[in-house]
C-alpha cells in the first residue's frame, strides 16, 4: 500500500497556505515567519518605510557557523540591561555566563510597542 503525504506550510499570521519563510532581524534578534503571499507583501512594505531610510550593515566581522546562523560576540551593555530588567521582574539570573533564552525573549517582548 503506498501513502502521499503532503506537508501544508501554514501562514503565522492567519492560518491561510504560506508560501515563503521571511526571515529579518531587529535590534539583533533574527526571527522567521512563514506568510502568504499577501502577508509577506504587507510586512515588506511596513518594513520598507525603514529599510529605505536605514543603513545597510555589511562586513561587520561575524561569523556563520556550520548551519548558517550568524555566531556574535555578546553585548555587555545589553546582556547587563536585561540582567537588571529580569532581576526587577523576579528572575533569578547571574551576574555572569549565557542569559537564557527564554528571559532574553521575554526582555524583547516587553520592549514592544502596544
């Protein structure tokens, strides 16, 4: 007996048939989204209003490890903010090492508007 399988890619937003992953970055946090077209469309011209205005980054030394994923060196400055916010939020991080990435993720998620 043989089977079909078919895998159907889901847009993130509104559950209709995604046709591409977008991947962007902000504030040095990369993300992805499978969107359907018409998403993908609207996401780009919301982003455009700043790309065209914004500088593009290029050569800036970091490296891509094995899987592609841009390998950097981390930020003191913003490791040490979000140190502090998590603390004032009732977590328990360290005063040194790799901050989790469940309180990082949270750090960013307060600093988004609305």
């Amino acid at each position: 007996m043989a089977e079909n399988v078919a895998v159907t890619t889901l847009d993130d937003i509104d559950g209709s048939e995604a046709i591409e992953r977008v991947r962007f970055a902000l504030d040095g946090v990369s993300y992805q989204i499978d969107l359907s077209e018409q998403n993908a469309r609207e996401l780009r011209t919301v982003l455009g209003k700043y790309t065209r205005k914004a500088r593009r980054v290029r050569g800036s030394g970091q490296q891509r490890s094995a899987n592609g994923a841009v390998s950097r060196p981390p930020d003191r400055e913003v490791n040490q903010q979000i140190r502090e916010w998590a603390r004032q939020q009732g977590w328990d991080v360290s005063d040194r090492g790799r901050l989790p990435s469940s309180v990082i993720d949270a750090y960013h998620e307060s600093r988004r508007p609305g």
